[in-house]
C-alpha cells in the first residue's frame, strides 16, 4: 500500500521537473514561443492546456481498449478536439480578452505535441487514475515553465509583471524580449541554463525534438 | 486585384513568416532543418498539404458552417478534413505519382500534426472570410489560396536559410552547456531578428494597406 502511494505521487511530480515537456522533452516549442510575451497570456494558456491534457487523458485511458490501433490518431485527434472547443467556448464567454490575446494558439492546442505525446506514451497504456495524475503534473511542469519564461519577457521587455509596473521608473525596457526574437532567445538562454544544472547534478539528457514521428525520421537522419 | 495578391504574398513569405515571427511549425523547423534537402522536402510537402487544406477547408467553412451556424465546430472539423487529406494524397501520391512519393513520402505523417497547416486554414477564414461577402467567393477564394501557397513558401525560406546557419552552428565550439539545441535556438532568434527588419516593406513597396 505504502509503495503504490510512493508512485502515485512520483507519476504527478515527473511532469515538473524529470520529464519536464518544455525544457526537457522538448515539445509543444510553437506554443510556448508564442504565449510568453505576458504572465496574464501564459497562465491563461496553462490552464486551458493543463484542462485538455487531464481531460483527454482520462478519456484515452477510458477508451484504451476500446480504440483499434490502426486508426488510434485520428481517435485522439477528435477526442482532444472536443476538448479545445469547450474551453474555446468558455474562454470566449468568460474571458474575451484572453480568448483575443491567445488567438489562434488555442485551437493549435489540437496539435501539441505533448498531450499527443502524452496520449501515445502514457494514457492509451495505464489507468484512469494513472493518466489523470500524468496529466496534472505534466500541465503544472508546462504552467509554470511558460509562466516562468513570460516573467523573464515580461519584466525586461515591458518592465511590468502581470500588468503591475515593478521596474524602477528609470529602466530601459528590451522592447525585443517581447518580440518574436526574444521568445528564441529566451528559451534558448532557459535550456542552457537547464543542460548547466542537469551538469553540475550529473544527469544530462540527451535532448531530441519531442514530436514521435519527428524522432523516427532524425534517428534515420543519423544512421 | 493582382498588386493584392502580390502584397498579400510577398507579406505571407517576408514580414508575417510563419516559422520564425508567428511560431507556427517549430517543430519540423528545429527537427528537419539539419539538411538542405531533408528541409526542402518536408516544406515542399507543407506548401502541397497547406494549399491543398485550404482548398477544401474554405468553402466548407462559407458553405456549411456558416449557413448552418456552426462556427463552433471549426477546430474538429478542419483538424479531421486535414488529417483525411493527408491520408488521401499520400495513398494517391503512392499509386500515381510515385516520383513525387519518393520525394515527399517520409514527411506526409508529420504534417497532420502539423501546426502550419491547422493554423493557415484558420487564419485565411478570420482574415478573407469577411471578403466573401463584399468582393465575391472567387475573390476570398483566390486570396486565401495564395496566402497558404505564400505561407508555405515562407516556411520554405525559413527552413533552408536556417539549415544553413546550422551548418555553421554545429562546427562551432559552443560553450558546454549551449551546446546542440541551446545554441540552435539562440541561433534561431539572431535570424528572427533579422526578419524583422522587413517590417513594413510591402505596404511601401506595393503601396496597399493589406
């Protein structure tokens, strides 16, 4: 009894720091390159994808043997799709500005890699319980990850942080930082930052584009 | 009307680039772009699917959602139209162009999970769905067309550009922690930044307000 408690809670803190899906697996980058440029737009994304994600991954893991293989894509597909367009409608009730700001990345919430990866990996292969404890520490790892990085932008590209003025009225603000080279930058500076302290901890990871088919055609790229 | 579609080309391929402004498809752009022709195939196959779901994708969404009122359902139902067509065009591209198949084949599966393609078929109905209704179908039709044939190319001219540049990246003596995809990434934002300075080109250089 003790042990399965152990794991249940390592399956919900993997997602935070082990497999973290944006620093360290390395996927759903399109997303997490766009919502950053303020806190207010990532924790708006956060929720919406950590809502999908547990979401899906409960009704994958319900369906598990019910989905035939051969068509197991275009299954999740709709599955996830009904879910975006829930918290579409919602969003779109409930939080216009949001739903504005974020534009056409909550539909590409479809195509993310990490809930299609999540639903390949984990949830068409392990309980309910299981998959929904995935999903929330996998959509707290990517929360707090955007969150992070939209701090990082926020602050040195607008000098404010969830719209409050914290910088000093003299400073410079980076205009860049909100811009689309700043989000490269950012993320770029972020993981090096990572691979230094996986190093010191002596557990670097190799790291490989997320997206499973995308690994298949670099592992052939490489041999 | 041609000087239109010029801007709205040439501003798809240069200012509003899908890859490195918009961050649609960063994936591939990071994953594939290790050489030129692995990069020029896969977006060769993205311009193919991206026009080919917009041409389908459009008029259903003028013909069927709009007047049976559900807009509401456009995310499934473009993800599903996409996700058959892939299917279709690789078992057609496989039985009757197989010249064309040699050279797409691999990269087809990727690009229902594309998010280039979902994202084109959105945005040419927010941006040319308005023009139905006072310029004609034809007009919106056409627009929408050649702003996913401009994305596409913008994808392909971020794509070789930047396997380029990694060329030179991957023999550089990256310090120790930025080596492999750090690097790639700050090398990714010094190219951006280089696009940006074509904000603004093509309303100057065509004088239309697009």
């Amino acid at each position: 009894m003790a042990q399965e408690k152990v794991s249940k809670v390592s399956i919900l803190t993997n997602g935070i720091i082990k497999e973290n899906p944006v620093l360290r697996l390395v996927l759903g980058t399109c997303s997490t390159l766009a919502v950053t440029t303020a806190v207010s737009n990532a924790i708006g994304m956060g929720v919406a994808f950590t809502f999908v994600l547990v979401c899906s991954n409960i009704m994958i893991a319900l369906l598990r043997n019910v989905i035939p293989a051969k068509v197991h894509l275009p299954c999740y597909i709709v599955i996830i799709a009904g879910f975006v367009t829930i918290v579409q409608m919602v969003m779109q009730a409930y939080v216009n500005s949001l739903y504005t700001a974020l534009g056409v990345f909550l539909p590409l919430i479809v195509v993310n890699c990490i809930i299609l990866g999540r639903a390949e990996m984990f949830a068409c292969k392990n309980t309910v319980v299981d998959s929904a404890l995935d999903g929330i520490g996998m959509g707290i790892g990517y929360t707090l990850t955007v969150v992070l990085m939209a701090t990082i932008r926020e602050i040195l590209g607008s000098g404010t942080w969830l719209g409050f003025q914290i910088m000093p009225k003299g400073f410079v603000t980076i205009g860049i930082m909100t811009q689309a080279p700043g989000a490269f930058l950012c993320f770029g500076l972020l993981m090096a930052l990572c691979v230094w302290v996986e190093d010191k901890l002596d557990a670097r990871i190799e790291r490989k584009i997320g997206c499973q088919p995308l690994k298949d055609l670099q592992e052939g790229e490489d041999k | 009307m041609f000087v239109k579609l010029a801007a709205i080309f040439f501003s798809m391929i240069l200012v509003n680039n899908y890859v490195l402004v918009k961050f649609y498809g960063i994936c591939p752009f990071l994953g594939v772009s290790k050489k030129l022709d692995s990069s020029l195939g896969m977006s060769g196959a993205v311009i193919f699917v991206m026009f080919m779901a917009t041409a389908v994708t459009f008029p259903i969404q003028i013909f069927v959602l709009d007047p049976a009122d559900l807009g509401y359902l456009q995310t499934i139902v473009f993800i599903l139209v996409i996700a058959v067509l892939v299917q279709f065009i690789e078992i057609f591209l496989k039985k009757y162009m197989v010249s064309l198949y040699n050279a797409l084949g691999v990269y087809l599966p990727l690009i229902t999970t594309n998010c280039c393609v979902l994202a084109v078929t959105i945005l040419v109905v927010d941006d040319y769905g308005a023009d139905v209704q006072t310029l004609g179908f034809a007009v919106a039709y056409i627009e929408s067309l050649v702003c996913a044939i401009g994305s596409g190319v913008g994808f392909m001219l971020a794509m070789c550009l930047f396997s380029g540049v990694r060329k030179r990246v991957e023999v550089c003596d990256a310090p120790g922690p930025f080596k492999g995809l750090p690097i790639t990434l700050v090398a990714a934002a010094i190219t951006s930044l280089s696009f940006m300075g074509f904000g603004g080109i093509v309303e100057n250089l065509f004088n239309v307000t697009l």
